[in-house]
C-alpha cells in the first residue's frame, strides 16, 4: 500500500496532465490532489501515513472525477469560505475566495451603526450574508435569490452553523424583502452574474460544463442587465449615507464605476483585496452618513 505522499503525487500528475480543468496557477492541482486524499481519509493529511487499499480505491476515483472536469466543491459537498464551512451541491454557484473581500468591505461599513441591517442579492448559498451575518451578531441580514435550490442550502448552513441572524428569501432582486426596510438598509452587496452572452465562451470549460448558466450571465449581451437594475432599485431601500458593494472581474470595474456614477452614487471607486481575479465597486447612497 503507497504512503500518502506517493499517492498525492500521482494524483497531481493526473491532474495536472487533464484537459478538461483549468490550470491557472501552480500548486493547484497539489492542492486538491491533498484536499480530495484528507475529504477521503477524515482528517488532515499526514504524507508518511500508509493508504489502505479501500480508501485508495476511493480516493483514485474522486481524483479521476476532477480530472474530467467536476469541480471539487461538488465532489466533496464542502467548500470552506473564510471561517466557515459550507455545503455545496451540483447545480449551484460555488463561492469563490475573492468574495471573502467583500464580506470585509461590508462589515467596514456596518461596524459603526448602531442597527446594522444588510441584504446580499443573488446570495446563491449564502457565503457573504453569512460570512456577515457570523462576525457582527447584531447585524439584520437578508439573502436574496431567484433560484429555491441555493437558498434551500443556504437556510440549511445557517442552521447548521448556528447563524440566527441571517435571513433568506426567494424572488427577483429586491422584491421579496419587507416593504418595513426602505429606506433603512445600511449595505447592499451583490455577486451578479456579470459575464455578457457573448463572452461566455471564453470561460473555462470546467465553470460552463458544471455551474449554472443563469449564475454566471444575465443573458445580456454586455452582461450589465442585472448590475443596472440593482444600481436603479437599490436607493429605494438604502438609508441616506448606505452602501451598495458590487463585485465585479477587473476588467468591467471602469464599466460599473461610472454606471454607479450615472445613477448618482457618490464617493465612488473599485476597491482591490488580495486576490487579482476580482474588484468590489462601492458607492454611496447620497445623505449624510
């Protein structure tokens, strides 16, 4: 029976000799080659630990899962977003890191209000309402989504980790929330799908094959239809002096600046966290603060 190391290092090579994942930085495919071996093993990898013949068939076959394509959140029914850890399933958005920055650029404004009440549109699973809704326990949160499958497992996160600050409805945009927030909603964020109809095919193969089409494009072809919409609707629930946080890829943050500027937002900027592959946009509602 190989030791884990042998093992992790087979499966790299696997990985990394597959068409059907992207490559977009070194070290990834060592990663999820450890990640799939400790999610098969139930704890942290240990590489001198022998792999039984049972786990390592099980293991072998996760590994070739990933190598045609299938992302790993859906192999493993987890992704880890900041501090927590959420489930995930097939048909649904997979939270990405990068929107960890958006979770800090919303608790820099909520911090200083004696209620704090956000609402995350398009919330998929939950990962920034609940990434704030965890660390400012005072905080109203409400996630909004036009898909039951998402919110059906973002309801269930919040129940398993102990979150009873965060609250999620179903519908379009801001139509579902209490009519009792306007005018009183410190922050709006939004993850909208941004990518235009026509740039779908230069996504990665894995990201079009696995992940729901409606998250990743409005269907428009400039892939601003939703982004308008929530600059438009958003003043009628933020309180004079909230923010609304859009995050968006570096390369439409000009776009969407100037598209908060048109629909009177003021102080606004792209705002740029550890990970290059994102920015959040922040503008404010004008009022005083």
């Amino acid at each position: 029976m190989p030791r884990a190391k042998e093992a992790v290092r087979e499966a790299e090579r696997l990985l990394k000799a597959s068409d059907d994942i992207d490559h977009p930085n070194a070290g990834k495919e060592r990663y999820e080659a450890e990640e799939l071996l400790e999610f098969v093993l139930g704890h942290a990898l240990d590489e001198t630990e022998v792999v039984n013949g049972r786990d390592l068939s099980r293991y072998q076959r996760l590994v070739r899962r990933r190598a045609s394509g299938a992302p790993v959140a859906y192999i493993t029914g987890l992704t880890t977003f900041g501090s927590l850890s959420l489930e995930v399933r097939p048909g649904v958005f997979i939270p990405r890191q990068s929107s960890e920055f958006m979770v800090e650029q919303a608790l820099r404004r909520l911090r200083g209000r004696p209620e704090p009440v956000h609402v995350d549109i398009a919330t998929g699973i939950g990962p920034v309402a609940l990434g704030v809704a965890h660390r400012l326990g005072r905080a109203h949160v409400f996630g909004v989504d036009l898909s039951r499958r998402p919110l059906a497992l973002a309801r269930r996160n919040a129940a398993r980790l102990g979150i009873g600050n965060a609250t999620f409805l179903h519908g379009d945009l801001f139509n579902p929330l209490p009519r009792v927030l306007r005018k009183g909603v410190d922050v709006v964020t939004g993850h909208l799908p941004y990518v235009g109809e026509e740039e779908l095919d230069t996504l990665p193969e894995e990201i079009l094959r696995f992940e729901p089409m409606e998250s990743l494009t409005d269907f428009s072809p400039t892939g601003l239809g939703l982004l308008t919409r929530v600059a438009a609707e958003a003043p009628v629930w933020l309180r004079p002096g909230g923010w609304l946080l859009l995050e968006v890829s570096p390369d439409r943050s000009r776009k969407v600046s100037a598209l908060l500027r048109r629909a009177g937002y003021a102080t606004v900027r792209s705002t740029k966290g550890e990970l290059p592959v994102s920015r959040v946009v922040v503008g404010r509602y004008p009022g005083p603060a």
